[in-house]
C-alpha cells in the first residue's frame, strides 16, 4: 500500500490519476503545472512534496533530510510514503497530475497497488520524449549571476555580454550540477529506472509518447491531446 490507513475512504473512484514521464530538462514540471491548471487537477510534484515534508519536519521528512542533504536519491519505500500521504489529501480527491513519480518500477507497482485498493487506477501516462543531446543543452546551458541571483541560458535567454550579468557587470557562475558531464552522468543513471517504468506502464496500454522537443506551445497542445484523446 502506498497510501496511509483510510486513504480508500478519502479518495473519489473516478479521479484522473495522470502520470508525466520524461527525463531531467524535459520539461515536466512545466507541462505538469499547465495540465493541471487546465484540466482542474492536483499537481504533485515530488520535489516540492519532499521540500515541504522537510520544511514541515515531518517525520517521513526527517527521514528523507539526510539522503537529500548528501545529494542521494531519497529511498523507494519513503517516496512511496510521501506521495502516498498526498494522493490522500482532500484537495487530491477530484483528480492528480503525478510528476517526478514513480520513478522506479518498484514505486510504479506500488501505487498501482495502492489505486487498485482506493478504487482507482492510473488514467494516462505521457512520456515526453526528447533527445540527449538537447537535453545536456537545456540544463548545461544554465547559469545565473551569483550577486543579484538572475537565471541566464546560454542559447535560449543569453546575456548580452557573453558570461556578464546583464544587471551588475558580474560574473556568472554555474552550479556543479550542471556541468555537461555531470549532467551527462545523471541522465545515464535516470535513464533504465525510467524506461522500466514505462515498460510497465505500455503492457497496460496506457502510454502516449509526446515529442518533447517540439515549442512549448506544440508540446502544451500534443500533451493535452494524449491526455483528452
């Protein structure tokens, strides 16, 4: 079960649980947020969901504090709990749009488990495709002034001055994270977890595929068409 005890009381039995799939810089977060508005639906992201369970102190967050002070992945079984205390939220009763979760086919099994006992099941998932090489773009190209904290792209909003913030003249730096090679290494390691999860999903029909690499626009248009289609 990845919900709580009488989560199968709370949760409606004909709520959309839609699931956004896709690796880092595919543009989930962003997609996620304008279904979400669109269709009415809960959007739960697992990043804010561990931020708030941190800021709160709860004790499933005091739990995950110290994988996330060290950079790791925080375990299956408490991401599980997490997005399962969510899912049984009042506000999450007319419907959900899942992203960052599962990310693993153990957690992918877990909340079919879980829908399957609250009278519901997963309504669609959309993979958000998108090569690598533009991917390693998207997030290594990101950089921001370390004084005034202005974000920067190097191809899609540069500064005027190649590597000077546009607002005080001063350098701007990179995180570590994303460097090239780092990000290189973190979409290898996302990448088998991710496809697995996928693979499940696709033996029950429920995967459409989306060009990620399209405008947001386009992209925004194609998700909302293999949600509603």
């Amino acid at each position: 079960m990845i919900g709580p005890a009488g989560a199968s009381r709370e949760a409606s039995p004909t709520r959309p649980i839609i699931l956004l799939v896709g690796a880092a810089g595919a543009g989930k977060g962003t997609q996620a947020t304008l279904l979400a508005s669109d269709l009415g639906l809960l959007h739960l992201a697992t990043g804010d969901l561990f931020r708030a369970a941190l800021r709160d102190r709860t004790p499933l967050g005091e739990q995950a504090r110290a994988f996330m002070e060290r950079g790791d992945l925080v375990p299956d079984e408490i991401t599980i709990r997490i997005v399962g205390e969510a899912l049984a939220r009042p506000e999450a009763a007319s419907g959900v749009v899942l992203d960052g979760f599962p990310r693993t086919a153990v957690q992918a099994e877990a909340l079919d488990s879980s829908l399957v006992a609250s009278g519901d099941h997963v309504s669609r998932v959309v993979a958000l495709d998108v090569p690598e090489e533009a991917l390693v773009a998207r997030l290594s190209g990101r950089w921001s002034c370390p004084t005034c904290g202005t974000p920067y792209h190097a191809i899609f909003d540069p500064p005027r001055m190649a590597g000077i913030c546009d607002k005080d003249g001063t350098s701007l730096v990179q995180r570590d994270d994303d460097r090239e090679e780092v990000v290189r290494a973190r979409l290898a390691k996302q990448g088998p977890p991710m496809n697995e999860v996928l693979a499940h999903y696709r033996t029950q029909g429920l995967v459409r595929d989306v060009d990620g690499s399209q405008p947001i626009d386009a992209v925004t248009a194609a998700v909302r068409a293999a949600v509603t289609g």
